[in-house]
C-alpha cells in the first residue's frame, strides 16, 4: 500500500511532454473551460470559503486584470482529466489585499496556516504551487557564470540568457531524514525545539550531508541532536515539504542506548514516552503531538498503532 502524507497526492496528471509544447499551453490558458489559474502572492495562496472549511480560489482565466501583474509566464502544473493547471506569480501586485477583483475571488493566506483542513488533492496542488514558486525566486541568476535566466519548459526549468553558458537549471530539492525513534518495546523518543507551540514534541530529523546515505543521516542527527544510537533503520514514507524546499523521508529506528542528552543548540528537551502516556496527555497543555498535515506525526500514529 501506498503511504501518502499531506502535501502530496495532488492527483494531476504532469503532462511533462507538454512542458515544451508552447502553442498547446497558450491555447489551454485562452479557454476559460480549458484551465485553472492558481495565483501565488508573497508566499501565500487564494482560498475562499469557510476558515474551518478552505477551498481552493482560482483566477477568471480571460479576465484581463491579473495578466499584468505577473512576474513570470504563468507555470503549467499539469491536468487533470477535465482542466489543465497552471500556477501564476502575483507577487508584483502592491495592493492585493484590498484589490476588489481580488476580494471577489477569495483571500490569500499561508498553506500552513490551512492545515489538511484544505483537503489532500488541494494540498498537494498549493505545496507542488509552492516549491516551484520559491525555486524559481531563489535562482534568477546562473549559478555557472551569474548571467540572468529565463523560464523555460512551461515553468520546470530556467535557461542562462548568456549563450556561452546556455545552463539549465531544475528545480532543487533538500533531501532531510525525520525518524521515530523508539526502544524496541513501549517506548518512542521525542524532542521539542524552543520555537514550537508550548507542549508539543515530534520526532528527531535533519539535512542529509553530501556523502551521506540516508541510514547514515538518521544514525547520525540521532547521536548529535539527543546523543542515542540507533540501528534498524527502517524507511516508512516520505513527504514534500515546500517550508522552504525539503523532501522529507521518515524512517523508524530503534535504539540501542537510552541515555538522552539533547544538543542544546537544536533542542530544548528530549524524552522517552511510553504509549500510554501519550495517549492519555495528547492534546493537554502540557504535551502535544505536531499537527496532521505532518509527516512526524504520520511517524509517530504509525507506532503508536503498533
Ligand atoms: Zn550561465
């Protein structure tokens, strides 16, 4: 069985043939029945409906108000059986949240601030929206000889304008490991670090280093964040994390020393705690799991379940 955490699954079809195909993108985005236009501004996506019940807002696709405003071509997502999807950068826009065609439409928030109550296809579709938005702002110039670049392949990659250079450049991912740690018995490991909301613990994770498989990573940040040897390092599923540009990959692992001594630069606390009393403090003030859109917390109700 497929494991798929919050973030992914957006369910489109990425078309990755069409990417190239310039006449065939603008003739989708000339139909108002043909396309979705998903608008991204300052870090932030358009939804309307309720605060409890999020839905995702889409741009009038032969309105002629926003075409102005963009940053870029717009970027195409992909389909999904009925509407091809593509991703357009408001950033420019000074005035958004007063715009009046911006207002009839819906708001802009932070994906974060959603949580899955947005749904797991438009979760998918805004963190996909994401990771491509922050990519492309981060690498306006060639990292081979520092020449501006222009968008190329209908958003999926970027081209050096200096044509002795001519690099291509993709979009980049950090790849990090997030691991429950557990005894072997009744026992998981969590830490807190000081920026989380009062209460909370989560599971262990951080950067894979060049050189490094993900084994390594996982034995490795266990040792250095709480002191604790881990071996049976097992994968479990992995997440997009666009919060700015990770691919999460969960691991469980088992311990084999149970002395904790947390880093104190990276956290504030690391414990052992049994499953009972998780289950029966969870959602206390004095002790809480991450939120449900996370893979930590996938993690960690993977275990808890035994
Ligand atoms: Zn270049």
């Amino acid at each position: 069985m497929m494991r798929l955490n919050f973030y992914a699954g957006s369910g489109l079809d990425r078309a990755a043939h069409r990417r190239k195909d310039e006449a065939w993108l603008a003739d989708r985005l000339r139909h108002p029945q043909a396309a979705r236009i998903i608008p991204w501004w300052r870090g932030r996506h358009l939804v309307t409906g309720s605060d409890d019940a999020p839905l995702p807002a889409y741009l009038p696709v032969t309105a002629d108000w926003w075409g102005w405003h963009l940053s870029m071509p717009p970027i195409f997502l992909g389909d999904d059986g009925t509407h091809s999807y593509f991703a357009v950068d408001l950033s420019p826009m000074e005035d958004v949240d007063t715009h009046a065609e911006v207002a009839k439409l819906g708001r802009f928030v932070e994906l974060r601030s959603l949580g899955t109550r947005i749904g797991q296809r438009a979760g998918g579709l805004y963190a996909y929206t994401r990771a491509l938005m922050l990519w492309h702002g981060k690498h306006r110039f060639c990292g081979t000889c520092g020449a501006p670049t222009i968008v190329a392949e209908g958003g999926h990659s970027r081209r050096c304008t200096n044509p002795e250079c001519n690099a291509q450049h993709f979009p980049r991912h950090d790849p990090a490991v997030i691991m429950l740690v557990h005894d072997g018995g009744d026992r998981c490991l969590l830490g807190r670090q000081a920026r989380f909301p009062p209460g909370m613990y989560s599971t262990l994770a951080g950067f894979v280093e060049p050189g490094e498989s993900l084994e390594e990573t996982v034995i490795r940040e266990c040792l250095e964040e709480a002191g604790v040897r881990v071996t049976d390092v097992r994968y479990h599923s992995s997440q997009p994390w666009p919060f700015p540009s990770s691919l999460m990959l969960g691991f469980h692992a088992r311990a084999t020393t149970f002395d904790v001594r947390p880093d104190q630069e990276e956290l504030e606390d690391a414990r052992w705690f049994s499953r009972d009393f998780i289950r029966q403090h969870q959602g206390s003030e004095q002790f809480r799991l991450p939120p449900f859109d996370s893979i930590s917390r996938q993690l960690i109700d993977a275990w808890l379940r035994g």
